[in-house]
C-alpha cells in the first residue's frame, strides 16, 4: 500500500499576498455574528463555515482536525485534550447504558480502568479478549454489544491487530470497530484497512516532543458532528477542548512526522536486529520471527517501517529497574514514560503505563515483571548508542 506523506500534512493556510506560512492562532474563546439569525442557525447545527466557541471549534483547532483527517484518511476529525478524552469520548458517544464491548485484553493502563472500571458507572459490560485470535472476537459478540475496540499495534506487548479481519468481523454484526493507533501514524491507516473510527494519544509521535497533551477522534463527518452536537454530543457536553496554542505546535510538528516515523524505525530495527543477536529476549514487530511480522507486512505503509516501539524482557523487575538505571547514568535516554520523544524513552510496563492492570492479568496476558518497553529516539548514530547499551548490559550482568 503506497502512502503519500504530502497528502497527509496538506493543510491550506492562507493564498493572498499577506499570508503567514503558519495559520494564525485565534486566540479566542467566543466569536461574533453577522446576526442573531445566523448565531440560532450555528447553536441549531444549520449553518455551516461559522465559530461559535471555542469549546465546539477554534480555527486553528479546526486546521489541526483537518489535517488529521487526512493524516488517517477520514472524512473529519476532532482535536481533544488528551488521548484519553479522545478515547473516552468515542466509547460514550457509541455505547449507552446496557451496551457491551469487545476489547483487546492487551491495551494501555488507562484505557484498560476505563473499560474495566469506569463502564460500570454506566452499566456497561465489557468482555476483554486476545484480539489476535479471531474466533473469541467472534464468541465474545452478543446482542448488545456495540463495539470492537483494539489497538492497531498493542501496548505494551506490540501485538499486531489483523484490522480488515476485525472489521469484517464487526461488520457482519452491525458494530463498529475503533481502533488506537497512538503506536503507528503513518505505519499503518486504519480507516483504509476497515476501522470505522481512529483514536490517538497526539501527546506521542505525532507530536512528538514530550511538551504537551492532546488527542484525536478520526471518523466519518456524520460520527464528528454527533461527537460536538450542542444537544447530544459527548465531546461538546464534557468539554475536552485543546488549547489552540497547543494546536498550533501540534500542526508545525506534524509536518515532520513522516520523517521522524522513518528514522524510529530504522533505529529500532537495527537495535532489535543487534540486541536479538546477543541472545536477549527482544519483542519488535520488525523481526521475521515476531508472530504478527508477516501480518503487519500485509497492512503497513512500508516505507516508514515497523515503528519506533520494541520491548525487552529481563524476566526480573529487579534486573529490569537496574539497567534502566544505568542506561540513563550514561545519557542514552529516560527513565520516563510516554513515546515518541527524540530521545529513547524506556519504563518497566508491568509498574508503570500497565500498572493498573491486575498482577493475574498481567501474568494471563503473558507481561513479565521485567518487561523493559523502549521508545527509541531519533539519534543519528544509533551504533554509539548500541555500544552504550552493551556497556550496561555487562555491567548489570544481563550479558
């Protein structure tokens, strides 16, 4: 599948004589009306190409939603607050009270409360399952349920979801099928593969420099105006609107992205390829004998590669903590969660962005204790920084 980066980043700014190579930020939170009429018509969702406020839409929020619209190629997006508010709000838009979900059993911390937890407020059942065996999607379907929700590259085992499949699946049945792909912008486009909504933590690789947080609901034009109707509308009732200034930094980054994926994932692979060889226990999709390689060649956007994402397991917390330990001593990265910085980040999964998972889910889904996930940076001379890496190894006593 080709994919045209330029396409993906393409948004209009201004074509007179005096206009800024970046949009303007309109620092505002209401705006005017040429007339009351128009002002009833905008509240009554009639009128078209006007800004009420800025909880709804902002220009520059709107120039960010646009641009992730053809990011994941969708008919429309929405800019949120957090990539939780963006996957929050998608699930609540989609299922009411009595609904059931069928989600991945292997998702992030939060997310998984949300489904496991939080639902209940609303009485809504949730079966967690192995989304790589398509037949317990299938079993786990009932009468009520509403959706499928996987993450298109899981976190923090980087399993790879088969999306045309699990879309077919949920199709067949009437549901939607929302998928995260926080892990793979521009890798993967799950919307071309079948997904009927996209989420993103934008705080990630997209934005990619750790200074803010921000998400996004990628979708069908209809999905996004029922997400901000004044009446009815998730996103528009419970208020998760990004700043417009936060917008503004995300769009100059995105800019950049196509580049940034291409360089994680040559540092990744050619990290997994080396640790691999030294007998370490690497997790990384790039690898012929990860579970979900070939499945992932099928569906990829090859030229940005197998993602910035890999994993080592050191079978101890212990081991785990003291090499991370070391490798931030010698200035390799941080001890920090998140993803999708220049510099390698890296934390224990299973005490960390997997903590709320319980000890015997983590232990069901196959986490070990000494599970270490990196996000690999964008360090032009990735050789130093593997030579950095079998300095702590040995001097942890990992090799």
């Amino acid at each position: 599948m080709k994919f045209d980066p330029a396409r993906a980043i393409n948004t209009l700014t201004s074509q007179d004589h005096f206009g800024g190579v970046n949009p303007s930020i309109t620092d505002s939170s209401t705006f005017t009306f040429s007339g009351a009429k128009v002002m009833l018509d905008v509240f009554e969702g009639t009128q078209e190409g006007c800004f009420l406020y800025s909880r709804h839409w902002n220009p520059m929020n709107r120039y960010l939603s646009d641009a992730l619209a053809a990011l994941e190629d969708t008919e429309s997006a929405w800019v949120t607050a957090s990539g939780m508010a963006a996957i929050t709000n998608a699930v609540l838009q989609i299922c009411d009270t009595g609904d059931h979900i069928v989600c991945s059993r292997t998702i992030y911390g939060g997310t998984f409360a949300f489904m496991t937890t939080y639902l209940r407020k609303f009485k809504i059942d949730v079966t967690l399952v192995d989304t790589t065996d398509l037949e317990s999607v299938r079993h786990a379907i009932r009468p009520n349920t509403k959706m499928v929700y996987t993450e298109a590259i899981t976190n923090p085992l980087l399993q790879v979801s088969d999306i045309p499949a699990l879309a077919e699946i949920a199709h067949a049945k009437g549901l939607l099928l929302v998928v995260d792909n926080t892990f793979s912008p521009m890798m993967l486009s799950p919307a071309k593969l079948g997904a009927d909504v996209v989420v993103h933590s934008l705080t990630k690789f997209i934005n990619g420099s750790s200074d803010c947080i921000a998400g996004a609901i990628c979708a069908s034009k209809a999905f996004v105006e029922s997400l901000i109707d004044v009446h009815s509308g998730t996103s528009m009732l419970l208020g998760p609107a990004l700043d417009p200034v936060r917008s503004a930094s995300i769009l100059k980054n995105i800019h950049t992205l196509h580049l940034r994926m291409k360089q994680h994932s040559r540092n990744a692979l050619f990290m997994a390829q080396n640790l691999k060889e030294m007998g370490l226990i690497i997790t990384y999709p790039g690898l012929p004998e990860h579970p979900g390689h070939e499945l992932l060649k099928s569906m990829m956007n090859e030229e940005f590669g197998f993602g910035g994402m890999m994993s080592i397991d050191l079978k101890t917390t212990d081991k785990a903590w003291s090499f991370m330990e070391s490798l931030q001593r010698k200035h390799v990265g941080y001890l920090a969660v998140s993803l999708g910085f220049y510099k390698t980040l890296f934390s224990n999964s299973g005490n960390s962005t997997s903590s709320e998972l319980p000890a015997e889910t983590q232990a069901e889904m196959g986490l070990s204790p000494g599970l270490v996930r990196f996000s690999i940076g964008l360090d032009n001379d990735i050789e130093h920084t593997l030579e950095l890496f079998k300095e702590s190894l040995r001097e942890e006593g990992i090799l």
